[in-house]
C-alpha cells in the first residue's frame, strides 16, 4: 500500500483559489441567510477547507434592504449598543434598523457567526453589502450563487 497518497492537505495563503460571489438577499430569512453567506466567507463549502486559513470567497450582497424576518420579529426583535457610559444603553428595533441602515441588519447578522478573532476580522473584511441590485465590483467578475 503506498501511504505517501494519504497525505492530508492543508491550505495556506499562496495555494488557497478566492473567487468573488454574488448573493441576492431579496425574500430571505435573515438567520437563515446569515449562516449561508458566513459558511462561503469561511470557505467551509470547499473541499480544502483549513480552520486557521482564509480560504473562503469574497462574498457580495445585493438588495439588503428587502431581508424578510419570521414571526413578530419584525416589531419585537432588539439590537443594543452600548456606549461605555453610565446609561449610555441605546435599544433599536429591527424594522427602525431596517429602515435606517439595512446594510448593517446583515453585517451584524454575518459578524456574529465569524470567529471572535483576527482570523475573523480577516474573514468580515471580504463580505460585501449592497442596498439595491447595483455594485461596484464587476471588474472582479463575481458568479451568483442561489441560497
């Protein structure tokens, strides 16, 4: 038996292949589409797939605005920040989020599966948020992808 052919392969920088996606938000559950487009940014879809490797593609969101919610969500859900200061606690609703900056719904949606690390820092750098079908990135030549 020739045990050289069982070598595991491990990616790295140089051998890692990024290519650039498009994914249209428009009738998407938010939770649902979030984990999709952070398994494509970790590049957990691939078959050289290495935890501590950027080996996930840059990923382009179009029509973020339109992301759908389940349930009451849409009236009840909350999002805090919070300033450091005492009573510096500020609560948003999602349809106010919605309405104000969409972008950030999925931004904060997609961050929140990333890794709490540099690696995942690395990894939000190469997701893209659009609202409406338009994006500056056609250079790249991105192929869409349906979740």
């Amino acid at each position: 038996m020739d045990t050289l052919s069982y070598k595991t392969i491990s990616a790295n920088s140089k051998t890692v292949d990024k290519q650039w996606v498009v994914v249209d938000a428009e009738g998407k559950t938010l939770g649902r589409f979030c984990s999709e487009v952070a398994k494509i940014l970790r590049g957990k879809n691939k078959t050289n797939y290495t935890p501590h490797v950027d080996c996930g593609d840059h990923v382009i969101v179009i029509n973020a605005e339109k992301i759908i919610f389940t349930g009451n969500k849409m009236e009840t859900k909350e999002y805090e920040t919070f300033s450091g200061y005492p009573g510096g606690r500020r609560v948003t609703l999602a349809k106010d989020l919605l309405a104000k900056k969409p972008i950030s719904l999925i931004e904060r949606g997609v961050k929140g599966m990333l890794p709490k690390n540099r690696l995942g820092r690395k990894l939000f750098t190469n997701m893209h948020v659009f609202s409406g079908t338009e994006h500056p990135h056609a250079a790249q030549k991105p192929t869409k992808v349906e979740i």
